[in-house]
C-alpha cells in the first residue's frame, strides 16, 4: 500500500485513544461535471489546485494525529473518486464493496475492488446497490452496524451486510435529499456514542436512534448545511469542516477536541471530511 507522507511531522500514535487507519484519494481529477445531489452546481467554477491543498490539509490534520494514511491512485474520468468512503465499507479486515447507484459513479467501484484485492484485504462483492460508508458505519463498542437508505443505498443491502459480517444492522431512513447519504448526517464521536441531525430522518428511524442513542450530540439545521456531520473521529479527537463552527462549539461542550480544515471546494461535490476518508478497520 502506498503511504502518503505528510510535511508536517507526525504525533505519536499514543495521542488518540487509538491509531486509525484512512484510505484517502486525492483529487488529481476533480471537478463537478455532473449533478446526483442537491449540492452540485456544473455552472459554479471549481478551484482544482485549491482542491488538492484542501485535501493535503486533511491529510496533514490526519497525521499530525498520530494516523496512518495510505492512498488510492485517482483515475481520469471518476471525478468523485475523491470521496474514498464510498469505494467499500470495511470491518473485520472485510471490505464489503460498493455498487453505485449512479452510472456516472459505477467505475469506481472497479477501481477500489482492485486496490482491496490487491492489498490483502478480503473482499466481498455486493449483490444490491450501496455506496460503502457513505451509507455505513461502525461503532466497535456496541459491535452495532448503522445503515442508511432512501437515496442512494438498497435497504436489501443492509442485511447483504450482516450477513457479510455477521454482525446487527440498525436501519435508518434519510428523508431529505440534501443529506443523501448517512455519513453526511450521522457519525460515531467514539465507539459507543454518535452525533447525528434528525430531521435528516424519518420518523421511525429518528424515534429508533433516540432509544439506542439517549446522549447523542444534537446538531442543527445550520450544522448539517455545513456539513457538521461529516467528521471523522478517533474518539477524542473531531476533525471536522471548518464551515460548521457551531456545530465544532458543540463538540467541544461535550468533552471532544475539534480540529477544523477547510474543505469548501470538496463541498461543491457533496462532500468534507468523511466522504474523503475511509476507514480501514483490521
């Protein structure tokens, strides 16, 4: 696996409660050329040079954490492959792959059960449309699957995955389409506890997390528009958008140190800091 090396000197790895490991594609090729969320605008102008210092930043922010980073080799044509979270879902050291809903997207798919194969991952194809963790996550603590559908990902895909990793699935529905995917407005804080917008939900499924999740972070409307939910956490530390500073005010009122990195041109997509960013779980 090919290792990115970031200028800034790494902390070690006994900062955080535990060193993560990201795949990350940088955006050698990104541009919005197409529209498949309410975020897209193919008439707005998009800084590709701007987009690839955003993206270092992410992974300086990463590093200096104590995290590895290792990389996925961006291909022409795939625009979004820069969101490496939606390329597979991995838990176990099983990387269950994705089936785009978009035909625009679907090469991707190709291209990360490749790099899964190749190193040393299992793999295990998909039957029904998913888009990896976009639409998944993990809370280790809990051993507890959480999954989103009504945009973008199958429901029927939810049980394809328990079956993958024999592990229970809570399905949750998203209502509204600006939050398409479910890392876009829910994410786990450390292994047991999550941060999630409700109103991003149906009701069932906003009731359901209430239940399972009594002391979640609540975020806001202006905290999802910014993209507050799209953080990746190491259960200390919350590397988040830079837009969302009440959602970060938030996050540091619950005990969590919040680490802010523009990713405004990323956004133009439909994306920030965990559409970037896919969790390589051993």
């Amino acid at each position: 696996m090919e290792k990115h090396r970031s200028s800034i000197a790494a902390a070690p790895a006994t900062r955080s409660p535990g060193r993560r490991t990201y795949l990350m594609c940088r955006p050698a090729y990104y541009a919005v050329e197409y529209a498949i969320n309410p975020w897209m605008d193919t008439t707005a102008p998009v800084d590709a040079t701007l987009a690839c210092a955003q993206w270092e930043a992410l992974v300086d922010a990463y590093t200096l954490l104590g995290h590895e980073v290792v990389t996925i080799e961006p291909e022409p044509g795939l625009p979004d492959m820069v969101y490496s979270a939606n390329g597979a879902f991995v838990v176990d050291g099983i990387a269950y792959g994705a089936s785009f809903r978009y035909p625009e997207r679907r090469p991707e798919a190709d291209a990360h059960e490749k790099w899964y194969r190749t190193s040393g991952w299992t793999f295990a194809e998909p039957e029904f449309i998913n888009e990896g963790e976009g639409d998944f996550t993990y809370l280790p603590g809990r051993e507890l699957i959480l999954a989103g559908w009504g945009f973008r990902t199958d429901a029927r895909a939810h049980a394809e995955a328990a079956d993958v990793f024999g592990r229970p699935v809570v399905s949750l529905r998203l209502v509204d389409p600006r939050y398409y995917h479910l890392d876009t407005a829910l994410a786990p804080l450390d292994d047991e506890r999550i941060a999630y917008y409700p109103e991003a939900f149906a009701p069932g499924s906003r009731l359901l997390l209430e239940r399972l999740f009594p002391d979640a972070v609540i975020a806001d409307a202006e905290d999802a528009a910014g993209f507050g939910l799209n953080f990746v956490s190491d259960g200390r530390s919350v590397v988040i958008n830079a837009e969302a500073t009440g959602f970060a005010k938030k996050l540091r009122d619950a005990g969590y140190e919040t680490v802010p990195v523009d990713l405004s041109e990323l956004k133009k997509g439909g994306g920030s800091v965990k559409c970037c960013t896919a969790e390589l779980r051993q």
